[in-house]
C-alpha cells in the first residue's frame, strides 16, 4: 500500500524584474517513488494553463536546505537566513520560487516518518533504470 503526504503552501516567484508574486503551491511524497519529491504547481500559473508538476530528488531538498545544490533542471539554496530558493531551468526560460526554510525543512521531516533517509528500496528503481537502458532486452 502506497502512502502519500501533501501539503500546500505559499510560496513566493521570482518575476524578471525581481518582484515577488504570491503563488500557492502543493508538495507532495509519496512511498510509490521514495527518492523524489514533487511540488505541483497550479495552472494559472503556467505558460499553457495546465497543471505542472516538477519531480526532483528528495536527498536535493535535504541538501539545499543546508548549502547550494544541484545540478541540471532543478537548483536549491539557502536564499536568506529565514527562506529556501528552489530553482527551475526549462528551455522556455528560469523560474525561482522562495519558501519558508522551516515549512520545507518540516516537510521532508515528515516524508522521513514515511520513509527512512537512506531507507528507500532501490530495486524498482533499478530495474526501471535498467529496462529503459536497454530498451526491454
């Protein structure tokens, strides 16, 4: 049985000319994909009017609450002594959301009482890696 914790928040975007929009946002885990975490993002908000989500790393937001981290589509970083930058790189262009560093550290505080840190079972991930590595062989 698959366990799922949601929990929405507000949240700040960056706009191009360094202004702060109000947004709210849905992160979400699941012990189906214990590795990643997945914030949600509401239509309004998008380029297409459709519902976003972005899926990264869990161990990425433990790190980034600590220190810069990242490589690739999705960055974390303390931004100041009371908020968490998490950045996003697409073709269409660089979005920054701030947070509450306390609202995403009590998250994945709870994600842990879900799954352990370190705890997470790496065989589906493995053969799901495998198969597209080979391509069904």
């Amino acid at each position: 049985m698959s366990l799922t914790l949601e929990q929405s928040t507000g949240a700040r975007l960056l706009t191009p000319a360094d202004e702060e929009l109000a947004v709210t946002l849905t992160l979400r885990y699941t012990s189906a994909d214990p590795l990643a975490v997945h914030l949600l993002f509401p239509a309004w908000i998008s380029l297409d009017g459709e519902e976003l989500t972005w899926t990264f790393a869990r161990s990425l937001l433990e790190e980034g609450l600590g220190g810069p981290a990242g490589v690739g589509n999705v960055h974390v970083r303390p931004y100041d002594p009371k908020r968490t930058a998490v950045e996003f790189r697409a073709p269409e262009g660089v979005a920054v959301v701030l947070f509450d560093a306390t609202t995403l550290h009590r998250f994945l505080l709870r994600t842990y009482t879900i799954t352990e840190p370190g705890g997470e079972p790496l065989e589906p991930v493995l053969d799901e890696g495998l198969s597209a590595l080979l391509g069904g062989v």
